[in-house]
C-alpha cells in the first residue's frame, strides 16, 4: 500500500462472525464518516484460519479495501488461541506498508453513525483513545486489580506511581493511565507499533494472571502504558467516538439521549438476534438513516459455509485448549 493520507484505518478479518462484522463495519465507514469515508483500510487476516468468503473479497475490491494474510514467519502465531494478540500484529503489519502519517486502529464491532470529527492527530499529538470505563483499569491501592497492574508494570520497567490518571467516561471514575482498545490513533512515525506488540508478548511471556479478570485486558492495559513508555502527547477522545453499548434485550436499557451524540458506536453483541430488535429502534430513533440502513441488513449472522464453520469449530477448540494451558501454568496476583 503506497498511501499518503493523514490516516490509514487497521482492522482484523477472520472466517465466518469476524468477517460478517467487519463487512459491517467498513460499509458504515464509507457510507457515515464524513469525511474519513474514503480512508484507506487495510484489513488483515494475523493467523492461520479458514479463507474468506468469495463474496466478501468482491466486498474488498468494491470498497478498496486492502486485504492483508500475514505469512507464518510474522503472523500471529506463538499465541495464536489469544484472538486479542491479533491487534498488534495487524497494527504492526499495517504500519510497515503504509506511508500514511497516522494509523488508526478499529475493532471490527463498530458502527459508524456520524461523522467522527475528533480523530484528527494534531500537530503536537501522537495518539488518540478514549477511557470508556473502568473495565481492566485500576483506581488506585485498594482496586483488585492493582496488583496485577503493579507486576505487568515490572515487567515493563514502569513506575506506576509516575502513570498519569484518567477519568472514566461511564462511571467518572479516577483511575491509572488506561484505555478502550477497540478504536485508537496513533502517530505512525513513533515507535508505538513495535512497541506495542513488544509489550503485549512480555505481559504474555511472563505468566502473570488477575484474580479479577485473568488476563482479558492485556492488549488494553499494554496500550496505554506503550503510549506512556514512548512519552507520546496524547489527547483523550471523547466517548461520542467510542460509545459502548451493552447487548440487552429490553430496549429501555438503549439510551437514546446518550445516542444522539454518538459518532462511533462500539455495539459489541447488541446487533446479533438476541438485542437486535432493541438496539435497531434505538438507532432509528436516534440516527433514522443509519437505522433505515441497518434494517434493509437485518442482524448480524455467521454466513461461512458449514465446511468452513466446521474448521473454525476446531480451530476454537484448539486454541482453548492451548489457552487452559497457559492458564495453568499463570501466576495469580
């Protein structure tokens, strides 16, 4: 990819659900974002799984979409049953082919609703992420998780004391220098690529595991320390651009007033059957023409054909089991 622009979007691409969001995702991109809907998109395949669809390369090249399989020698392999050290290698992989001055990464269960004004990196800025909630983070010396945060900053030769501290956009917590993964941007001059994924395989390699949340939030927690370690500026983007939406099943839990300020929805599971109905009458009454969209779409469903579903269903009880593995073999803090 020979691109030029302020800004080169990043996402992951697998067989079957993956694949069914990350066509959603990309196709609200082009149609919402203003003026980020031409950005190019690189979309990267880190470790070995079943070949896309055909449907969704014809998608690819309508789009122009840079489909991206990471080769076995730089691909996501030593941990490949954690499906979130794909993000840092897809990030890594995208910065080496991109001349772009900025790289914004994109978890594929997002739905542009507006125009996301803020992702911009200005002159004095290296990176970009928004503090969503307190999830993964810790709010200091009582939190359970703050042990767990006092050994992956060892491992990283950080001083937790020196981390700068950030409030919550949920809750209005105070907590330690952390944020959501799922949308960021960050200066691709920098370091932070290489570093990030560097970071991500220490807190791995040393076997380290929370009593509160195991080791879920690795990537999250790696971030914000990566952009710390580098001394990166950074500017907090709002929640508008990375508003996360709980899956329910009872739209009175859907708050549109909190929707109508929403550029990037982070919807996580509320567009599959089970919340479709109630996440669907939320964005109509709050975005009609994103609604009016996403009906024509009906919910998310896996469209792999079954042979492919069924190497996926092997492939996810593998990587389990290499997961219980490294589990066992944790330190739990």
């Amino acid at each position: 990819m020979d691109s030029t622009s302020d800004i080169v979007f990043v996402c992951c691409v697998e067989s079957g659900s993956l694949e069914s969001q990350t066509i959603r995702m990309i196709e609200s991109l082009r149609r919402y974002s203003g003026k980020f809907s031409n950005t190019p998109v690189i979309a990267v395949m880190p470790r070995f799984g079943s070949p896309l669809d055909q449907k969704t390369r014809h998608f690819f090249d309508q789009y122009e979409i840079e489909y991206l399989v990471l080769s076995s020698d730089i691909g996501n392999t030593r941990y490949s049953w954690n499906k979130f050290m794909n993000k840092p290698y897809a990030i890594l992989a995208a910065n080496e082919r991109s001349n772009s001055k900025a790289i914004g990464w994109l978890d594929s269960d997002l739905l542009f609703v507006d125009e996301p004004d803020q992702l911009s990196l200005r002159a004095d800025e290296s990176f970009l992420a928004c503090t969503v909630d307190s999830n993964g983070g810790t709010t200091g010396l009582n939190d359970p998780l703050e042990p767990y945060w006092l050994s992956v900053c060892r491992v990283l030769n950080l001083d937790i004391e020196l981390l700068p501290w950030v409030t919550t956009e949920r809750e209005h917590d105070r907590i330690r220098y952390y944020f959501n993964s799922g949308m960021f941007v960050y200066r691709r001059e920098t370091n932070f690529a290489k570093q990030y994924l560097e970071n991500c395989t220490k807190i791995l390699d040393a076997h380290i595991s929370s009593k509160a949340c195991g080791f879920f939030f690795t990537d999250q927690i790696a971030l914000g320390l990566t952009a710390f370690q580098l001394g990166l500026p950074w500017r907090p983007l709002p929640y508008s651009h990375n508003f996360s939406v709980s899956p329910q099943k009872d739209k009175v839990f859907y708050k549109e007033e909190s929707f109508n300020d929403a550029r990037i929805l982070h919807y996580h599971g509320s567009m599959w059957p089970a919340s479709w109905s109630a996440f669907l009458d939320c964005v109509c009454n709050t975005h009609p023409e994103v609604g009016e969209w996403l009906a024509s779409l009906g919910p998310m469903k896996n469209s792999a054909p079954w042979q492919r579903r069924l190497l996926n269903k092997l492939l996810k009880y593998a990587r389990s089991r290499a997961e219980s593995a490294y589990s066992r073999n944790c330190q739990i803090v």
